[in-house]
C-alpha cells in the first residue's frame, strides 16, 4: 500500500489561451514554479525561477 504525504498547495500564477504559469508551495516549505508551453513544462526552484525573470526581463529591454 502506498503511503500518502501532505499534497502541495498549488497556485494559478498567469495563463493565456496557450501557455500557463502555476506555483507548488511545497509540503517541506519549498516553492516551485512550472511553466507549461504547449507540451513542454519547466520546472524551477525559488532562485531557479528568480534568475529566469531576470532573463526574460532583459529581452524586454
């Protein structure tokens, strides 16, 4: 039998007709974030997700 953990509470962030952004805050305190684009989905830690702002932020510029 499968033991069952805590679930993580998750979070709609941003989402368009085609893309989505949703947060996990993690049962042992971590929040991740995933980008969903079409089939492929990214995943990123805290300071994972902070510097791929900061990325997408300078092709703003």
């Amino acid at each position: 039998m499968a033991k069952n953990g805590p679930e993580p509470n998750t979070e709609v962030v941003v989402e368009t007709d085609n893309y989505l952004v949703w947060k996990a805050n993690e049962p042992d305190g971590e929040t991740t974030f995933h980008l969903e684009l079409n089939n492929v989905t990214l995943h990123f830690f805290q300071e994972e997700w902070d510097e791929f702002l900061r990325l997408a932020g300078l092709l703003l510029e």
